[in-house]
C-alpha cells in the first residue's frame, strides 16, 4: 500500500470515527451557561442543551464545568451537529478530489472505458479535479487533500 493509500485510508477511518462520535454525543442545540463570581461550584461556566442547564459539561459532586468561559464556548461551537455538517463537508472535498487513474486530461473520469483506456495505468494515480497550468492532472495526493487530511492530525509517517 504506497503512501497516499495509507493516507486516504486513515483519513476515512478518521472521519468515521469522528462521525461516530459526534451521533454518540448528547444531541441538541447546546449553550453556556455562565456562573457568577464565587460561586459555590467553582468554575465559571456549565455546557448544557438548554439555556441554564448543565447536562454535558456542568458541575457534579466530584468536579466537572468549565474553569473558564472561554472553553465552555469552544465546547459548544464544537458541539456533535457542527462537527457532522464539517465531516459531511469534508467527505464532499474527498469525493471532488478523489484519486483516479491517470488518463491525462480526462482523468476527471474513474472509468477505464469511458477514458478509451486499456487498464494499463503505468502513470502515478492523479486528483480528480486539480489541474496545473496546461491544463493536467496533478498527482495525488493534491494540496487540497492533504490539507484536509492535516487538519484531522496526518502527520504523514503513520
């Protein structure tokens, strides 16, 4: 398996287990709540799903909250609905630059038969839809990818 196949399997296998995270999580519109100074709780924020609740990230008989407001607002800008739009977003990058078959500048089709091609592909895979300047395919992974798949943490040695 060469190293762009590694790449794109574990940014699959990323995403879907971020995927399942995120079903798995407490759904719902989540808010901060933000508590006064010198509470009797001890943090300075609660995350819940309603506004005044507490039942994702609030104060329990052993601890819990936030010790800051400005982590129960990243929390919640990262709630479960927001990280699926992102993945399902993500997902659409990999479909647009998916990695096909070398057939110069109809590499756009994965389709050996439409390309009028033998099936002997003796050039490197190329992205779908990342062009250079003459107008061909560039070869995978294309700097949209492996953006992509930097953001979920590939450090590219895996």
């Amino acid at each position: 398996m060469t190293t762009t196949d590694q790449m794109m399997v574990w940014l699959r296998e990323t995403m879907g287990a971020a995927w399942s995270d995120a079903e798995d999580a407490t759904p719902g519109a989540w808010h901060v709540t933000e508590y006064t100074a010198g509470s009797d709780y001890g943090f300075d924020a609660g995350v819940g799903t309603a506004p005044g609740e507490v039942d994702v990230v609030g104060h329990g008989y052993e601890g819990g909250g936030c010790e800051r407001v400005q982590d129960a607002r990243h929390i919640v800008r990262h709630q479960p609905a927001a990280v699926l739009r992102r993945i399902a977003a993500d997902r659409k990058m990999l479909d647009l630059h998916a990695i096909v078959p070398d057939h110069g500048r109809f590499s756009e089709r994965d389709n050996c038969e439409r390309s009028g091609c033998d099936g002997d592909h003796w050039q490197p895979p190329v992205c779908r839809s990342c062009r250079n300047y003459a107008g061909d395919p560039i070869e995978a992974p294309c700097p949209t990818i492996e953006n992509l798949a930097e953001g979920y943490g590939w450090k590219g040695d895996q």
